[in-house]
C-alpha cells in the first residue's frame, strides 16, 4: 500500500490529472482506517462487541476497496495513454 501511495503523490506533482487529489484523498482515509483496524485487533483490550462492530467495519471497507481499485487503474490507464499521445506527438 505504501508503494501505491508514493506512486500516486509522484502522479499528483508531475502532472494535473482530474480527479487525483479526491482520489488520494478517498485511498488515505481507507488506509488509515485499515491501519487502526488492525491496530485495535492487536490490542489486549478487544471485547466481542467491538469484534462485531470491526467486522462489519470491515464488510463495510470490502465494498469500497473495488472502486477505489478501479480507479487507481483508471489514473494508470491515463498515464499510458498521455504517455503514448505524447511519444506520438514528439515523432
């Protein structure tokens, strides 16, 4: 996920793409969240309630992670196409 992360804030300064910012935006706050899930599954303090309420945090979190999938592919599948654009431009 880091690798991700650094790619897109390479992405966000190179170049002005519609819509990256929400994005890394929407993939920050998946991310943290994520992180302090797993945080609060590691401590000692964890009862059956918050358990339930983890799992459904996390179905909850499994319903967004195709879209925010989908489009990081859709910012990939620009990059080559402006990369291609580009290379023709330049022949």
């Amino acid at each position: 996920m880091s690798d991700v992360r650094i790619l897109l804030r390479t992405m966000v300064k190179q170049e002005n793409i519609d819509g990256l910012q929400e994005f890394l935006s929407s993939y920050r706050s998946f991310t943290e969240s994520i992180s302090a899930i797993v945080k609060e599954l590691e401590s000692d303090s964890l009862d059956a309630n918050r358990g339930r309420s983890i799992k459904e945090e996390l179905e909850n979190m499994a319903t967004v992670a195709p879209t925010l999938y989908n489009e990081l592919l859709e910012f990939a599948n620009e990059k080559k196409t402006n990369l291609k654009i580009s290379e023709n431009k330049e022949r």
